[in-house]
C-alpha cells in the first residue's frame, strides 16, 4: 500500500515542523508550505490524500485557498487549523468544503486520530459522473458548459467554446485548420479559413494570457493543436 501524501499548510515554522515529524513517524510523507498561493499552486499541480489547512495564513487566506480548491476538487479531505475563538472561521470552513477542524492548540494525538479518519473514508463517487474534458490546470465541464483555468471561471462565447472541445477531444493530435472548420463550424461552412486562426487568437486570449503554460501549440504549415505538458 503507498504511503499517504499530506500537505501541511502553516505558516508557523515551529508547529509545522512538529507536524511534519509526528506524521513523518508515523509513515506519512509530507510537504511543507507556508503561504496561500504556494499552497493553491501545489493543490493543483499535484494529488493529495489529506491536507492540512491553516486559516490564517499569508498571501492568501486558508479560505480563500479552500473556497479555490472546492471549484475543481470535492474529494481531497482538507482539515483545517483554527485558532481557538474562530467560531466564524469554522462554520465558513465546513460551508465552503472543508471535512473537519482542529482547535489551536491541540494535542498532536487528536490531529493524528482526525487524519486516520478521513484517510480512512471512502472515496464516494458521484452517482453522475461529471462530464469533463481537462489538460493540466484547464478544465471544460461540457454539461455545465464552462471552462475553468487554476480555479478561475473562464467566459466564452458558443463558438469559442466548441473550438476548444474539438481541440481538446483531438488532445496531442494536430488538426488543419479545413478540419477545424468542418467539425466546429460544419460541412456547410462557404467563409474564409482564417477564422480559425481568428478564433484561436480569442481562444489564447481568454484562456492563457496572465498564465505561464500554453497549451494551444501552432503547428506552422498545417493547424493547431492542444498537448500535455
């Protein structure tokens, strides 16, 4: 059996430390962070079996984070750290997603019976599974007709969007701009070709300026195309 991943999230260097000893004893790997974005970033980037969430954190709040991560992820179990009179803070962090809380300060026993709980649970799958399409942080939701970067809701137009669901259908493969036209616009489509390459420009405007990674990749000479990292 693989040993559990916890993400500790706390930005006092003592008592994440402690965690991360105590859990680390009893076989759990770990990582470290110490602040909102570093944390939203590796909830992203990587999978967790459990993390550990502190409220007050900087850069951006643990609710913020939590309210971030609950758009894309129902199911990693987040616990979070509060301190002792965040009544507020607790009742937020249930109603945003969170599955449970631990009091500062706590004993270390608790915080490790908490964890062995939810590790323990079962991933419930929904009874309707969610109809998506997804490449690295971007994910389409074709049911509920939206499209998601990092958490962040991205608007599109109808046609915006088929383009990048043909796009993302036909993932690691380059399609002609004649094929995009057909499977986007139809057979019966009499314009010009350069409105894929129009189209594309929207697309890339929408969904990867202010992000690092690009995923609609030009193919010069034959047509786009969208590819894992």
């Amino acid at each position: 059996m693989d040993q559990p991943v916890i993400l500790i999230v706390e930005d006092e260097e003592k008592l994440s430390r402690v965690i991360q000893l105590e859990l680390e004893y009893e076989s759990y790997l770990t990582e470290i962070v110490d602040n909102g974005k570093d944390a939203l970033r590796l909830m992203q980037e990587k999978e967790w079996d459990l993390v550990l969430l502190d409220i007050m954190i900087p850069e951006l709040s643990g609710l913020e984070v939590l309210r971030r991560i609950r758009r894309t992820d129902e199911r990693t179990p987040i616990i979070l750290l509060t301190a002792r009179d965040a009544v507020h803070d607790k009742v937020s962090g249930l109603d945003l997603g969170a599955n449970d809380y631990v009091t500062k300060p706590f004993q270390i026993e608790e915080l490790l019976a908490r964890i062995r709980v939810h590790l323990r649970k079962p991933v419930i799958e929904s009874t309707v599974k969610k109809n998506t399409l997804s490449v690295g942080d971007l994910i389409v939701d074709l049911d509920a007709h939206e499209v998601m970067r990092a958490g962040n809701k991205i608007e599109l137009t109808p046609r915006e969007f088929d383009l990048l669901v043909c796009l993302l259908k036909n993932k690691n493969i380059v399609l002609s701009r004649d094929q995009l036209i057909e499977q986007v616009w139809g057979f019966d489509y009499f314009g010009e070709t350069n409105v894929v390459d129009v189209y594309v420009r929207y697309l890339r405007q929408k969904i990867e300026k202010g992000y690092s990674k690009q995923y609609i990749q030009t193919v010069r000479g034959v047509g786009y195309s969208i590819k894992d990292s």
